[in-house]
C-alpha cells in the first residue's frame, strides 16, 4: 500500500470500528490494556499542569489515562478519525471533571510549533503510519528540549515459543472475535499489521535516528506490548 493508501486505510477502518473500539479492546488484551497505558503514562514524567500531546488519542484512553495520575494536566488529542474522538468525548460527560482537548490532525504533520508540550505519548498509532521515522520526528519536534516521547505499541515477543502462541493467538482468535463483535476487516488487519512492524529493538534504532537520545524500552505481557520511550535533549 503506498502511504495516502495506507493513511486513507487506517482513518476509515478506524472511524467504522469507533462503536465497538473500547469493548474490542477490553476483549482482546483481558482487560490489560488499560494497565499498558497506566505504565506508559508514567514513564512519560508528567509535570503537574503540564501540556501533554496524546497522539492518535482515538476515544481518549490514554489521554484519561494521563488525567487519572495527573488531574492538572492539560491534555490535547489529536487523531485524523473523527468517530473514534466522538466516541472520547461521550466518555466525558460521565466524567464532568476530565477536560481532553481533542482536535483533529496527521501524526506525520503536526499542527503544533516547536517545543509546545511537555510530553507526548502515542498508544497503539505507531504500527499504523506510513512513516514511522517522520512521526517520531514530529513528535520530537513538538516537545520542549528535555521532555519524553513515549510510545505503547504491540510487538512480536523475542522468545520463540511466545512468539508462536502470540502468532496463533492474533492470527487466529483475534480476527474470530473481532469479526463477531465488529465490522469489516479491522481485525485481519491488525495481525498483519503486528506482522509486518518493526521489533523493539528496530523501533528503538528509528527513535534514535528521529534524534530522540536515551532510548529505552520496556516489554510487557510477554513482549507482546512495549513501551518505549525516548528524550528530546537540550543541546540538539
Ligand atoms: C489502535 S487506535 C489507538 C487509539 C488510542 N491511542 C488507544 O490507546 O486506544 C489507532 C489510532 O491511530 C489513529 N491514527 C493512525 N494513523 C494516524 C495519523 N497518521 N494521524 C492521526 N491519527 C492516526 C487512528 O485513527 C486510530 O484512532
């Protein structure tokens, strides 16, 4: 798939799931995902009343996330699918003291200056752009010299005999659900696209080249999830 392919794929597929987003979600990772995001947004050293950018915020999860451990933060959402932040900003109005700031935008080209948010923190969007070197540097470009870009994508475990039961797991039981409980082909595509991402290691390599320094990652569940996270320095 050529990149606007690809770009126009991801932001429909995305926008017909938004409905059935979170429950897919819950169903598929035993109610973990919420924990992934917890740890991610810890690494990522919030300020109390920072600004924080949550990439690809889909229906809010990490930013609510970034609320729970810091309720002073202000947090911007950016996504290029619609739907799937309707869905975030529903969730708000049973959370009256939660403020998301959602807007619309391409990871690939920021609507932000330079050095605007204090962190900036993407979960499961990496494996979804045409161009994972030119996201990271965006996301490095719109944080301040010294803060963090966190990233929570799934990987394929290192250990063989996970990385097989990973496989059967998502090449498998995953589409099974998925086609139960949502629509279209989503849930082809996100093995596929597991398959064809970079492993931790190669990511880290991308973030480095991006000009993110101290680069370290974190595997989780088994390396089927990582974190990874990375620091703008100041004499770049
Ligand atoms: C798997 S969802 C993750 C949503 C949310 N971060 C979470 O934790 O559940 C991936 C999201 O990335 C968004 N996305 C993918 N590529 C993007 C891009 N280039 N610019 C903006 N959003 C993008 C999709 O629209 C989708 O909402």
């Amino acid at each position: 798939m050529t990149s606007p392919d690809k770009a126009r794929y991801v932001q429909t597929m995305f926008g017909r799931i938004s409905r059935r987003y979170d429950l897919m979600n819950r169903l598929m990772t035993f109610g973990q995902d919420q924990h992934w995001r917890k740890f991610a947004v810890r690494q990522a050293w919030v300020p109390a009343f920072g600004r924080v950018l949550d990439l690809a915020t889909g229906t809010g999860d990490l930013a609510l996330a970034v609320l729970d451990v810091r309720p002073s933060a202000t947090v911007v959402g950016v996504d290029f699918a619609l739907p799937m932040m309707q869905i975030g900003q529903l969730k708000l109005n049973n959370r009256p003291s939660r403020r998301i700031d959602f807007a619309g935008g391409d990871a690939l080209q920021l609507p932000f200056d330079d050095d605007t948010f204090d962190t900036c923190l993407s979960a499961f969007m990496m494996r979804n752009v045409a161009d994972v070197a030119r996201a990271f540097r965006e996301q490095r470009r719109v944080v301040r010299p010294g803060a963090r870009v966190v990233c929570l994508e799934i990987t394929q475990p290192a250990t063989p005999l996970f990385r097989e039961l990973f496989n059967i797991y998502f090449g498998r039981f995953v589409p099974a659900v998925g086609g139960i409980v949502s629509e279209g082909d989503a849930y082809t595509y996100l093995p596929a696209s597991v398959q064809a991402f970079l492993t931790p290691p190669e990511l880290a390599r991308v973030m480095r080249e991006a000009g993110l320094r101290d680069v370290v990652y974190y595997p989780l569940a088994l390396g089927a999830v990582s974190v990874h996270v990375g620091t703008k320095t100041s004499e770049q």
